[in-house]
C-alpha cells in the first residue's frame, strides 16, 4: 500500500498476508510465553546445567544485582 505502485486504498480489501502471518505467529508466541514461569525456567536450568555454570551465574548477579531499597528511606 506504500511500495512505489501504489493503488487506492478500496484496492486492499483483505489484509495482507504477511502482516496476517506475522500476527498469527506473535499471537502463538505470547501464548508461549504466558504459559511459561521464570521460576520453573530457573529451576530447570539448574537441574540441567553444569554445577560451575550455575556457581558462575549465581556470582554474576550477587555482584550487579541492584541494592535493595530501605523501608526508612521513603520519599515524602
């Protein structure tokens, strides 16, 4: 509808197929996604990795993982 032939806009009357295809597959994505819980992907990465694999993850994020806010620094 943009392309360098461009028609008028009563010449698209169904929606495009790949822009169809496309949303059909982010649908089955999100479905995918919905489904899934971080806790059981955490939990089976361990069950499954090398136990230096899993040491190593653990002390990467002790070491960037943001510092907890304290109750007694609330904003007014």
């Amino acid at each position: 509808q943009r392309g360098p032939v461009r028609l008028d806009a009563a010449a698209y009357v169904k929606p495009c197929g790949i822009n169809v295809a496309m949303l059909k597959a982010e649908g089955a994505y999100r479905a995918a996604l919905a489904e899934a819980r971080l806790s059981d992907i955490v939990a089976q990465y361990r069950s499954d990795a090398d136990p230096r694999s899993v040491a190593a993850n653990c002390a990467f994020v002790e070491r960037h993982q943001r510092p907890k806010k304290s109750s007694s620094t609330k904003q007014a």
